[in-house]
C-alpha cells in the first residue's frame, strides 16, 4: 500500500491524501492506495495541488502494516507523520 503526502504551501505543515482527495494533517486519516493504483492518484494530485496552489513535494511513499495498524514503511517517513525528534512536546506527536 501507499500513502501520498506533500507539505502544504501556506504554512509547511505536513499533509496526507485522504478520502475524497481531502487534504488531512493526521497519517491516520490518510487514504491508502494499491501500488498500482498509487500512480495515477500521485498525478492526479499533483496536478490539483498545483493548480490549487496548495502543496510542494508531493510524492507517494509505502505503507506496512505493524500489529494491524498501517505505518509508514521507512524512518524519514515516520518523523514526517509526527514532528520533531529534539522535543517531543512540539509537532503532531505533542497532541
């Protein structure tokens, strides 16, 4: 599975595609797509997010399930979806 995020252009804070093609700030609310469908969602979104002017660095990335629960496949990814590591009373782990 994959997820799609960006950082949206406004403020920097890191989005995720969720259902519909609504922008959320919760990895938790992020829709998941199918490698094979991931794609044409991936330039789909892009184009939107352009033309929008809402987001930069929009990119699809891999998602695994760990103990049922779908988590981002590498580190730089899971830093992404919670915030700082230097303090963690900062970012979206502090909620």
């Amino acid at each position: 599975m994959k997820a799609i995020t960006a950082n949206r252009l406004r403020d920097g804070e890191v989005v995720f595609l969720g259902e519909g093609g609504v922008w959320v700030e919760s990895f938790a609310e992020a829709a998941l797509f199918p490698r094979a469908e991931a794609d044409g969602v991936l330039a789909a979104a892009k184009e939107k997010a352009e033309r929008e002017q809402f987001g930069v660095d929009i990119y699809a990335f891999e998602v695994v399930e760990q103990d049922g629960v779908p988590v981002p496949a590498t580190m730089r990814e899971r830093i992404r979806t919670a915030g700082p590591t230097v303090r963690l009373d900062l970012g979206k782990q502090a909620a």
